[in-house]
C-alpha cells in the first residue's frame, strides 16, 4: 500500500501545524492511551513523558521522511522495534495506538482534519503497523501465494 504525492504532502502539513504545540498533543495522546487501558508500558512520571515526546516528535519526523521509499521505512522501523519492544505492546496495542493517534490528530488538527488528511494518515499509520506487526511479532498482512495455491489446491480434493 503506497501514499500519493498529494497524501504525503497532506502527512507533512499536518504535522507541520502540530509542531509548535506538539508538547499538548503528547499530553492529549498520553491521556487517550491511559483511558483506553492498554497493557504497553507507558511512562508514569511527567519527567518520562517529556522524554518520550521528543522520541514520538523524533520518531514520527522520521516515519514520515522515510514514508516514500518503504525499503528505508522498514530499516527505520527495524532499528525502532526494539525500543518499541521495550514498551512490550500486544497486537491490539498497536491498533489502539493507531485509532488513539487518529482521535487526537483531529483534536489538534480542528478544521484542517479534512477527510482527505484522516485519510492520508489512516493509510501511513496502517503502513506503519504493518510493518511493525511484522518486526515485532513476525505478523504479515501479505498473503504467501504459494500457501494459499496449497491451501486452494487442499480444497478442491475434497
């Protein structure tokens, strides 16, 4: 799944206007991962969470420089998975984490969240779980052609 020209500049504005307040969108970000309850490790002092708001404005410039050309994505996000790891999410976290992403981007974002920007962000944060799932816990959305050949082939016999 690739992004357009025209969602990836809708990816970087975006993020562009969440930048001069981005310390409140981690706070808001925090607070809406607390309330859904998921089992990752998530920091518990303030000094922690402004830690991890400078690697989420770290992480997420990076995500998006490197969205284009999926091969330096994935080696992004390779190096990235064993601090990912460290937070010891489940599969459904990293759903969570998405759909949570999502909500407070149109908090922050108010009228600029137009449709075609939610769009554009749920189709980079699905390639970005993709290939998560996949580093973490080996997880593939791509179907092995020769598995379902052998699985159509199984059902045809009976």
């Amino acid at each position: 799944m690739s992004i357009s020209p025209y969602q990836y500049q809708l990816l970087n504005q975006s993020f562009t206007t969440l930048k001069p307040n981005f310390h409140c969108f981690c706070v808001s970000f925090y607070n809406k991962l607390k309330h859904c309850r998921v089992s990752m490790t998530l920091p518990e002092s303030e000094r922690h969470v402004l830690s991890l708001e400078y690697r989420l404005h770290d992480f997420m410039q990076q995500c998006l420089i490197n969205l284009p050309r999926q091969h330096a994505l994935t080696q992004f996000l390779r190096q990235q998975s064993i601090l990912i790891a460290a937070l010891a999410p489940s599969v459904k976290d990293i759903s969570t984490f998405c759909n949570s992403l999502l909500e407070v981007l149109k908090v922050h974002l108010g009228a600029q969240f137009t449709l075609a920007v939610r769009n554009a962000w749920k189709r980079a944060l699905h390639v970005f779980a993709n290939i998560i799932k996949s580093e973490l816990f080996g997880i593939s959305n791509v179907v092995q052609l020769d598995r379902y050949r052998n699985q159509a082939a199984a059902r045809l016999k009976t």
